[in-house]
C-alpha cells in the first residue's frame, strides 16, 4: 500500500518540483490512525509554477525556491467528504 500512495504522490509532485526523486519523501500511512503524513526534504520548487501559483505580476521574476523541509496531512478518514 505504501508504495502505491509513494508511486502515485511522486508522479504528482514531479509537476511542482525540480529534481526530485523518491528519495526525498518520507512516507507514514498511519491508516488505524485515519491520517498519513508524507515530509519531503531538501527540494527545490520550480519557479515558474510558483509564479503561476502565486499570480505574480510579470515584471517579478522567482529565481529559487528552495525548502528543507515540507510535511503533508494524508486524511484518509476524509477523503471521500472533501
């Protein structure tokens, strides 16, 4: 199962981020518990789509964006009502 949600997290997040690898990502299930966490270290996220995201005007230029570390909540107890 861990896998699975690994596999299918990293192809996601290889839009956001430059020069990821699977490596980077530190994956807890915690299914009897009705919430994950997956932690991403050290990456580097690609400027333009910050850019985008963000709705920066033209004339502001992102030249890195960097983070050691980035956690994200897994409610799987919630998934289906959001």
């Amino acid at each position: 199962m861990a896998s699975i949600v690994a596999s299918l997290l990293s192809s996601y997040l290889r839009v956001f981020l430059r020069g990821y690898t699977r490596e980077q990502l530190d994956l807890s299930l915690g299914l009897g518990r009705g919430s994950g966490e997956a932690v991403l270290r050290d990456i580097r996220i690609d400027e333009r789509v910050m850019h985008r995201l963000c709705g920066l005007p033209p004339c502001l230029r992102v030249t890195s964006v960097t983070a050691t570390s980035l956690a994200i909540s897994l409610p799987w107890a919630r998934l289906n009502t959001e």
